[in-house]
C-alpha cells in the first residue's frame, strides 16, 4: 500500500533530545518498527550529533546552509543540495559548521546505534580542516 505524506500538517517542529550537541529541531516524516525512517533536522551553528552508525546505513541531502559529515577518514563539508551516503555500520557524525545552521533530509535504515560525543577541540578542528 501506498503512504502519502502531505507537505506540513501544522504541528510545530519538536525539539531534539538525545544524543546531540548543541540545539536541534526535527520533523519525523515517516518511520516503520524495523528503524527505517525519514525526517528533517535543523541544526543550529556548531550543534551536532554523537558518533553513531546505522545497521542498514544513512542518506543526508542538505536542504539549507552547510553540513559537516565525518568518519574515521575525515570530514567533509556539504552545501545546499549535496547529498552524502554513509553505508552501513559506519561510525560517524554531522552537524553545522560553526558559522552557519543547517537542515538535512535524513533517510535511515535500521536505526541508531549511539556512542560518545564529538568533543569540542575535535569538532573544532573538523570545522576548519573539512574538505569540499
């Protein structure tokens, strides 16, 4: 069967709780009990998840401003329009950058599996050594 969402049913933006750093907002768009979902998330400038991965891996697509995304190799930074895919159990985070909020697109399957926080000094250093 099909499932339609409709643009916006008025309800007002929740504001994250969990694992993150920083301020978020998100719209769960649609979700299923096997941890597929998509939805969108507003960052302010520097807030960012934990390390985390997913079981069946993450589409981001940047839909305003500029991301940070980064694994074990590195961190990449992302404009309106990219999109990046994190394949499945990959550790990683993504937030702002410190000059700029964001929202993204998320579409997640399996789940998260949550681990520590991204320190300040390491985020810090991402922000400025990320690459285009």
């Amino acid at each position: 069967m099909l499932t339609v969402v409709r643009r916006g049913d008025g309800s007002p933006s929740e504001r994250s709780k969990g694992p993150y750093t920083g301020e978020m907002w998100r719209d769960i768009l649609q979700a299923d009990d096997a941890g597929n979902s998509f939805g969108r998330v507003f960052f302010t400038p520097c807030a960012r998840t934990h390390w985390h991965s997913h079981p069946g891996g993450q589409l981001l697509i940047v839909e305003h401003g500029e991301a940070l995304v980064g694994d074990e190799n590195g961190t990449v930074r992302l404009r309106t329009g990219d999109m990046v895919w994190t394949p499945p159990n990959t550790r990683h985070w993504h937030g702002a950058t410190d000059g700029q909020s964001m929202m993204h697109l998320a579409v997640t399957f399996g789940g998260a599996e949550w681990a520590e926080e991204v320190p300040d000094a390491y985020y810090d250093g991402a922000n400025h050594d990320a690459t285009d």
